[in-house]
C-alpha cells in the first residue's frame, strides 16, 4: 500500500507542471525564431522569426519576416530543362543545368489557441503578407564547335523572366506548444503557404519548429 501510495503521488507531482504550464494563461509577447524545411516546391528549406502580441485570452496577432530557399516549382525546372536542350541542340551540343528559386517575406496574422491535449497546447493559424522571388538559371554546354561554357543568358522561361518580383502569399496551419518553464516553449507546425508568382503560383506544405520566449 505504501508503495501505491508513493508511487501515486510521484506520478502526480509530475504530472501537474505539464498540467500547469498548459492551462497557463498566454504570455503578452513571444518571440520564435524558427527552422524547417519544404515540400511541393524544391524540397527546400525555412528559416524566419514571429513575434506575437496578445489580442485575448486565446488570440496572438503574428508578424512573421523570414527566408524560403530552393521552391522552385517542379513544372518550371521541367521548362528550363527542355528549353536548355532546346538551345544546346540548335548549337550543337550537349547540356547540363541546375535551377533555383528563394524567396524573402514578411506577413501578419492571427493565431488562435485551442484546446489543450496531453500537457500541450495546440493552435491554428493564418496570415497574409508579400513576397520577394528571385530565380537563378545556370546552363554548361559542351560538345559544340561554335561555343562553349556557360549559355545560362540564352535560356529563359515566362518564370525566370518574371523575376525578380515581389508578389502576395499567404499561409493557413496549426501546431503545438510544448511548455518547459513559465517563459520558454518548444514549438511544432505544419502550414500550407502559396506565394501567387506571375507566371506559376509557388506552392508548399511547411513544418517547422522553434523554441518560443515569452514575456
């Protein structure tokens, strides 16, 4: 019996600080640096910060600035690569590329905390903002007697033309929050974010996670 007991009331003692940093009302200010990675475009790679403000006891306002690299849409690599043959063929020669897309942004939104499940907090999210995009093409050809070495300047699609331009995007997702002390938290999501490019919208699933400082 005493075993029970000791054992009952260790599970509780650890038990109630997860309990508790979930149930505790949201801090006023966060700040979250954040990493992640990309798919659907590239795979590549994110890197960005968010600060949040308290709008409600279940509401942050988010500005989030950060960096999306190689999501290139896979339709467009597949156009460079047939126009880059296109152009070897009529010198020739033969070709090799490599093709890339990274972006610079910042949006606003709004995240909403929902129910809590198994010590973590779990959120839905949404926002809006603007996006950079730059292209980077870069074409070797060989074999030809007429020219040889980087033919990067005679390749060019309606994508890689467009750019550099700075166009919308938007982003919709959730995650959870893992409580570690009253003022730190470990952070986990996944978004779907569209940036609506002139000539071929660039879309992506993004997960992501980073530690959260609150104030």
């Amino acid at each position: 019996m005493n075993v029970r007991l000791a054992a009952l009331g260790l599970a509780t003692s650890l038990a109630f600080p997860a309990a508790a940093l979930a149930q505790a009302a949201p801090p006023a200010f966060i700040v979250v640096p954040h990493i992640g990675a990309t798919a659907g475009a590239g795979p590549g790679a994110s890197f960005s910060g968010t600060v949040g403000v308290k709008a409600g006891q279940k509401i942050l306002i988010t500005g989030e600035f950060g960096q999306l690299m190689n999501i290139l849409p896979s339709s467009v690599d597949e156009q460079i690569e047939v126009e880059a043959a296109l152009v070897a063929n009529s010198l020739g020669g033969k070709h090799s590329s490599s093709s890339t897309a990274n972006a610079t942004y910042g949006m606003v939104g709004l995240r909403y905390r929902m129910r809590d499940v198994s010590g973590a907090q779990t959120f839905m999210e949404l926002g809006g903002g603007m996006a950079h995009v730059k292209s980077d093409v870069s074409v070797q050809m060989r074999g030809s007697e007429t020219l040889q070495g980087d033919i990067s300047n005679l390749v060019s699609v309606p994508f890689t033309a467009a750019t550099p331009e700075t166009k919308p995007m938007f982003k919709i997702g959730g995650g959870i929050v893992l409580g570690v002390t009253r003022t730190l938290a470990v952070e986990m999501g996944c978004r779907y974010q569209r940036i609506f490019a002139s000539e071929s919208a660039i879309n992506m699933v993004n997960i992501f996670g980073g530690m959260r400082v609150g104030f």
